[in-house]
C-alpha cells in the first residue's frame, strides 16, 4: 500500500514541477484487473441497454415505494399522509407529467403483442410493491384520499 501511494505522490509531484508534457501514452491493464473491469463494463452497458419502457417502469415503482414509504411513515393519518403525498406530486410534477405523456405514447407505440408482454412484465415487477401499499391503506380510516393522489404516481 505504501508504494502505491509513492508512484501516486511522484504523479503529483511531477505535474506540480512542470516536467510533464501533455502527449497520449498506453496503458497497459494488469491481468487481475481484467475480470473486474468486464464486470463493471458488462453491468454498465446492460444498465444503458434497458428498454425505454423497462426505465419509465422503474421510474414508476420508485414513486410508489416513496409512496409506501409515505404510507408507512404516517399509517393511520390520513391528512398527514394526503399532505405529505401531495408535497412529493408537487415537487416531481413535471417528471411525472413526462412519465405520464412518455408512457402514453410508448404504449400506444407498441403492437398488441408488445403491450401484452409489458403488461404481463409490468404486472409483475409492480405487484410487491402494489401489495405494500394495499396492506398500508388499511391503516387510514379514509383512504380514497391517498389511492386519487397514488394514481398521480402511476
């Protein structure tokens, strides 16, 4: 450890006293790097090659676990539930309106197939989630309030 923090002071050193010169080197990648480095490359592109409908997804069921959350945090209060939902809508309008017009538009895109699919998969990846949020609206004496501000969410 303490050599590798000498080269990394040299580096420093050498740029601070003006002996470096601004030309393109290679880099050789030693052989134990190597299999980190296909990993973290092989996790960021498939981070990039999720479909534009798998991220609006995601997006979708952020909102509701911060739903959930909200839930939980004031369970059986409703005004407080229906104020603190109604400071996260206001906040995230404007991502949420996109969202919204974005997966309109991305749905009426899709063949009937594709729609099928991405209900059956949407389904699917929401259904934990939804479950929470049904087991917290038992708590609230009134919750038709909170279910028209969660569909905002959606």
């Amino acid at each position: 450890m303490l050599a590798l923090d000498a080269k990394v002071a040299e580096l420093v050193d050498a740029q601070d006293s003006g002996s470096c010169k601004r030309k393109l080197v290679g880099v050789q990648v030693p052989p134990f790097a190597l299999p980190s480095f296909l990993v973290i490359t092989s996790f960021l592109l498939m981070l990039g090659c999720r479909s534009r409908a798998d991220r609006m997804l995601d997006r979708t069921i952020e909102n509701l676990q911060v739903a959930a959350n909200i839930l939980q945090k004031n369970a059986g209060n409703t005004d407080a539930a229906v104020h603190a939902l109604d400071k996260y809508i206001k906040a995230h309008e404007k991502q949420l309106i996109r969202l919204h017009a974005n997966g309109m538009d991305m749905f009426r895109a899709m063949s009937p197939e594709q729609r099928k699919e991405f209900s059956k998969k949407a389904l699917k990846r929401s259904m934990p989630i939804k479950t929470r949020i049904d087991n917290l609206l038992k708590t609230y004496p009134n919750p038709q309030k909170i279910v028209i501000r969660l569909h905002r969410l959606m």
